[in-house]
C-alpha cells in the first residue's frame, strides 16, 4: 500500500455512532476514500449514505462486498466486534474497532490470534486518548512533571444518554454489561495507560439483573509509598461533571474532559490556578474521532502501532472482567440514613 | 390479571410509578417508553421488559395497548407529544376498553400567581399564559371529555416534584453554586411539594380506587414547606457559605416581558447591516454584488461612506457588563406563588397519605445527592473540585 493512493475504507455497522461520528470524520479526511457500508438493515444504510451523499456499495454482510478495501470500521453491537473483525482480518482487511475491543477477554485474545495470522492491523476504538489535555497530560506524566501522585478521581455522568437505532445497550448480554462498559471504558483505557493496571478493583454497581446504570470504581496501584488509589465513577441517571482531579507533589490538577488546558493548583496557593496548555492551541480543533481514523490509516500505511492497538484493548477488557468478578450492589437506601441528609 | 401501561415510564415519575407497581405481583406492568437513551434505570432490571412506543404514531400505541387493563400517562415532550400524542392515547385507550386512565397534571394550571382558591383542587385553573400551564390545562381539558366520553379517567396534579433523582431539586442545587438562584425576603414564602413516591403512590390509588369522573386531586406530603427550609438542605451540598437575598421589587423589575415593536424601516435596516451583508457574502454572485456596492458608496464624496454605515448600523453599543450575580428571575419568581395546595380530597375519597413526609424526601435527596457524587467516600475532597 503506498501512502499517497486513497485508503479504501468500509464501515460495518451503520448506527448511530457511524451516522453520528464515523463517517463524518472519514469523509472530513483527505487521505480516506469511503467505498462500503455493511450492514442487515440495507435500507436504513441506503437512507444514511444519501443523506451523506454517498453512492456507494451497500451490502447485508461483508461476504456480499465487491470492492477492495485497505480497511474497515466495525461500530455493531458489542458482541459482534469479534467475528467481524476476525472475518475481515481473514480477507486481509485491516480494522479499527470501536470500543471495547470485544465483549470478553477470550473473544479479544481470539481477535489478536488473527491479527497475528492475518499480518493486518488492529485499532480499537478508544477515541478519548485524543483529548488534547489528556494527551498533554500524558506527555507531562511520563516526564515525571507533577512528582509523586498519590489519589485521583474521574467522574462521568449525563442523566441518561444517546439512543442507539437497535436498542442493543438495553441487553447486558449484548453489551457485555452497562455503564463501565458503555462509558467507563473509555476512562478505564486511559487509565491504563496512565498508571498500568491495578493491583487492587473493587466495583459498586446498580444492576438488577439488566445492564448497570451507575458503576463506582475503588482502585489501588502498586504499594507502600508510591502507592496511587483511584476512584472513578460513572451514570446513566446523573450529570456529573466529567473530569478528572490528580492529587500531586505539585498541588491539585484538573484535567476536565475534551479540554484543550489542565488546571494546576499549586499546594499553598489557594488564590492561584494555573493553566497549562499546548504551544500551539489550533492543532487541537480536529475532532478525535478524525484523529483516530487517521492514525488508523497511518498505521497501516507506514506499519507501526496504532494509538490504541489490539493488546491495549485487551487490557481494558481483562479491567472490566476483573471490575465485574468483585461487583458489589451499589447500596440504593436513601431513606434509611434517617437524619444522615442534612 | 391487571395489566398497567405506564407511558412516559422513563421519566422521573414515570420509573417511580413503574417501580412501585412492580412490587405489586397482582399487577403486570408495561413500561412504555420513547427512546431508549434515558431507559437506564429501569433496564437495569431484569424483571422488567421495555416497549418502544411513538404515541404520536396511531398503529404503535394501538398495539401497545393490547390487553391493557389501566394506563397511566406521565408522557411529556413537544406540544405534538403533549397534544396530538395525548389524543391518540386517550382514543386508542377507549378502543382498547382501558378500565382506568390516569394523566398527570401540574399546578401550573393555575398559572405563576395562583389565586388564594387554588388551595384547593375544585378551584377553576387558570394558567394566567404561563406556556407549559396552558398545554397542561389543554391536557387536563381532553382527559375530563374522554372521561364524559366513557374513558374512566382520572388526572392527579402535583407540585414541585422531590425525592432521589428529583430534575427540580438538581436545577435548584445547580443554581445555588452558580449564584443563579436568591431567597425572596426570610424565605417563609410557601414551597409546594410532593416526593416522588407520594405521587405515585397516589396515581396507584387513582388507577384502582377513582370514580374516573376525570376528577383532578392535588397530591401533596402534607406538609407546608416553605422556601427557606427547602434550600437549607440544599446549601449543604454546595460550598456556598449562605444563599442571596432578593426582594420581591427585584424580582418584578427583572421578568416584565420586554417590549416588541415592529419597525419596518429597523428592519430594512438590518437586512442591508453587516451581519446579514457577511452572511450573504458566502455566496460568489451576492458577494459580487455586496462588492460593487461597497465600491459604488466608497467613490462617494466626503465622509459619505461613513454616514451612511452610521445611518444604517447606528452608533456602536457597548453592552452593561454586570458583576452582579446572575440570577434565574423566572425561577426565583417561583417564590412569589405564595399558596400551600391542599391534598384534603384526595385523602378523603381515595383514603391517601403520604409514604414519606417532607423532611424524609429531603433527607433521602440529601443522601442519594452525595452518594452519587462521591461526597460518601475518602475522595470528596477531589470530588468536589470538579466544576
């Protein structure tokens, strides 16, 4: 494949997240040349690519697809990212797949097992590493800048969410659980790459029986005085602000989501907060779902690791099985702390 | 078997309703609701099972009401939804031989200054143009002709709605950090309110106890709350060390409608302005157009381009900036209503009292508040440094 020829893209799966994200961001990028969708519901497929202006391919499954593609975006339901991806892998068509990379760990390390036969590329989809501050943050963290970290906390929460054309997220079996995976994925990525996987998990959710709509994660990294505990909490019934608050040698540190500074308020200033930022600000206005696609495509390109490969994806997956082993009920007695309110 | 409807069953209400008649195992219960996107709560459980449904659409909400028994309507959404979706509801539920309809109302009806009468449920609505109490009374309107009509109806018509999860108590704890909301005077001023599972509680006898007249009851908890013991539950979860004080004269000084005048020649004016020339200028012909123009006034003798830039644009504004704080006069002007509704009939006739009193709900919203946010854990202090 020569870096100056179209990359030939399919996207599998044409939902909300496809409709709303994915083509946008590869029609937005010059390198990409959009070929196929693929999905059952041709019809609704049809009606999407016209409302893109897109005469393309439309087929019910990749099998039915006539034209060469370089790659493929799988954005299904949760519980089909691993066949897919393995049939493409099979075809020689290399993939970026939304998160998480699979619905367990085994259909992950099934994903990985083709990729290493196939030669093709795997991405996962995993699209807040692009957050500009996330990615200052990093930078700034792997050079030790803020000194020894000791506590953080995330939150996310919007009081219910977008809807889904298929309602698969309303089936846990589908999604593979509720809102950790849903939306705490997303953190728990990078929070890998942050400080590595925990040593301790401890997980709260609400689910009776369905998927979970509040997860609250305890964690603890490493030991003794470079010890880090975490919590990080996530809901479909709540807004909460989302962001992140570092405990550092440095003082406190903001890292608000999908923002291009961080905040650090330095320990003993209380009338001080100083803002931290790239030199160049304007670099950050390209969305992260068209960075994303694009570092897809240069890895395949020029043969190198994707942001987010196949193994860090599997990290993630083997978090949330690790989160759902030690669940515990999220307790739900409001009124029984009697006078505890005020 | 009864077999309950409960449309809207995703809202607020809605979950407190189908969560309540769940616990009842001689009802079978429907939750219908809208979208997916806000099903959270309820698809977390197992035992449930969840039917999409566009009430607008006539051929879902007919088949959605196969084999119901009593519906209960906690829909809301556009005037389309609240109207034209109200209609096919009520029609389809009569086809169908739906024992039991019950609506929710809001005492709205009675407009942002209820007279002294509106204490009680038979005092005539008047929503005095309040917009969301007009659409209700609208409602209200169309479920009393179903109920004539042979639709056994009833409609229940709450206050300010509290409890866990409550959308009112969220806005008004965001509105105090934000400096958006002030007490009017000492705060004595009446707070009607009713906790979310009184509400429901009343729709459940309602559906099983009501004469279906298409009678309207206020549902309360009994208890005459005022604005002050309200907030100060409140304020405990902000970090604000006191609430703002307004008084009624800066209340009334700041929601006077502004004035709309029509003036052709201002509206000319602002179609030749440089807002809407820019805007217009995105096409290669107008721009062409805009250009010649410009140059046309440019080779105008003297400071004439100037003048008449200044005739059509007027002289430059420079807006007030205020450091005042930013308050919310609408809602604030909440405060001014002034009447404690009473929940007298509807404890008479259909045997109701309140499951939780004022001072559990709040407590209860106090708790649930913090334990979603953190504020229960090691990690508060972090927690509460994010904006």
């Amino acid at each position: 494949m020569t870096s100056s020829a179209p990359f030939r893209l399919a996207i599998i799966g044409i939902g909300k997240i496809s409709f709303g994200s994915h083509i946008p961001a590869a029609l937005a990028s010059p390198q990409i040349e959009l070929v196929a969708f693929v999905d059952p519901d041709t019809t609704r497929a049809r009606e999407i690519a016209s409302e893109f202006g897109l005469d393309i391919e439309i087929v019910a499954a990749i099998a039915e697809m006539t034209q060469e593609v370089d790659g493929a975006v799988i954005a299904t339901p949760n519980h089909l990212h691993a066949p897919l991806a393995i049939e493409c892998l099979d075809k020689g068509i290399n993939v970026l797949i939304e998160k998480p990379l699979a619905s367990t760990v085994e259909e992950g390390l099934q994903i990985i097992e083709a990729e290493k036969k196939s030669g093709q590329k795997v991405s996962v989809g995993y699209c807040t590493r692009y957050y500009p501050n996330y990615q200052l943050f990093k930078q700034l963290l792997d050079r030790n800048y803020f000194g020894r970290i000791s506590r953080f906390a995330y939150q996310f929460g919007t009081p219910g969410g977008w809807s889904t054309f298929s309602n698969y997220i309303m089936d846990r079996e589908n999604v593979g659980g509720g809102v950790l995976v849903v939306t705490g994925t997303h953190f728990l990525d990078r929070m890998i790459d942050m400080f590595g996987f925990p040593d301790e998990v401890r997980l709260l959710e609400d689910s009776l029986g369905g998927p979970e709509a509040n997860a609250r994660l305890l964690m603890r990294f490493g030991e003794g005085p470079a010890q880090i505990s975490g919590y990080a909490s996530f809901s479909k019934t709540t807004a909460l602000s989302p962001g992140m608050v570092l405990e550092t040698e440095k003082g406190h540190v903001l890292l608000a989501d999908n923002q291009t500074d961080l905040i650090l308020y330095p320990d003993g200033s209380p009338d001080l907060a100083v803002s931290l930022h790239k030199p160049d600000r304007s670099k950050t206005e390209i969305c992260q779902f068209q960075l994303q696609i694009e570092d897809f495509v240069h890895s395949c390109q020029q043969d190198r690791k994707p942001m987010v490969s196949a193994a860090e994806g599997l990290r993630s997956l083997e978090l949330l099985e690790t989160a759902y082993r030690n669940k515990e009920q999220f307790p739900e007695n409001w009124f029984e702390k009697k006078g505890a309110g005020k | 078997m009864k077999k309950v409807a409960v449309f809207g069953a995703s809202g607020f209400a809605g979950t407190a309703v189908v969560e309540r008649l769940l616990k009842n195992k001689d009802i079978e219960v429907v939750a219908v609701i809208h979208s997916d996107g806000n099903a959270w709560r309820l698809s977390r459980r197992k035992d449930l099972t969840l039917r999409q449904v566009d009430i607008t659409v006539p051929q879902q909400t007919k088949e959605a009401m196969t084999g119901i028994t009593h519906v209960v309507n906690c829909t809301r959404g556009s005037d389309e939804v609240m109207l034209k979706g109200l209609e096919i509801l009520l029609h389809e539920a009569k086809q169908a031989g739906v024992e039991h309809f019950v609506h929710i109302s809001s005492i709205l009806i009675y407009g942002d200054r209820p007279a002294p009468a509106s204490v009680h449920d038979t005092a005539p609505p008047d929503p005095q143009g309040n917009s969301y109490g007009v659409l209700k009374l609208k409602q209200d309107n169309m479920v009393q002709k179903a109920a004539k009509n042979g639709l056994p109806a009833t409609i229940i018509c709450p206050p300010n709605i509290i409890g866990p999860y409550s959308l009112f108590l969220n806005g008004l704890v965001n509105m105090i950090k934000n400096d958006q909301f002030g007490l009017l005077g000492d705060g004595r001023h009446a707070c009607a309110t009713v906790d979310v599972d009184n509400l429901a509680k009343a729709i459940d006898l309602a559906l099983f106890n009501a004469a279906g007249d298409g009678s309207r009851y206020f549902v309360t908890d009994n208890y005459d709350a005022t604005w002050a013991e309200l907030t100060d539950y409140l304020l405990h979860l902000t970090d604000k060390p006191g609430l703002i004080t307004i008084d009624q004269q800066d209340i009334e000084s700041h929601i006077k409608p502004p004035k709309v005048s029509y003036n052709p020649l201002k509206s000319l004016k602002h179609l030749v302005s440089s807002d809407v020339r820019e805007a217009l200028r995105k096409d290669p012909l107008l721009c062409k157009v805009d250009v010649f123009f410009r140059g046309l006034v440019a080779k105008l003798p003297g400071n004439m381009e100037d003048r008449v830039r200044l005739g059509i644009e007027g002289p430059m504004k420079i807006p007030k900036v205020s450091s005042a704080p930013p308050i919310n006069w609408q809602f604030c002007s909440a405060q001014m209503r002034g009447v404690f509704h009473s929940c007298e009939r509807l404890q008479q006739e259909l045997g109701y009292t309140p499951d939780h009193t004022f001072t559990e709900s709040m407590n209860a919203y106090v708790n649930w508040y913090k334990a979603m946010r953190g504020y229960d854990t090691e990690f508060a202090d972090l927690l509460k440094r994010l904006p």
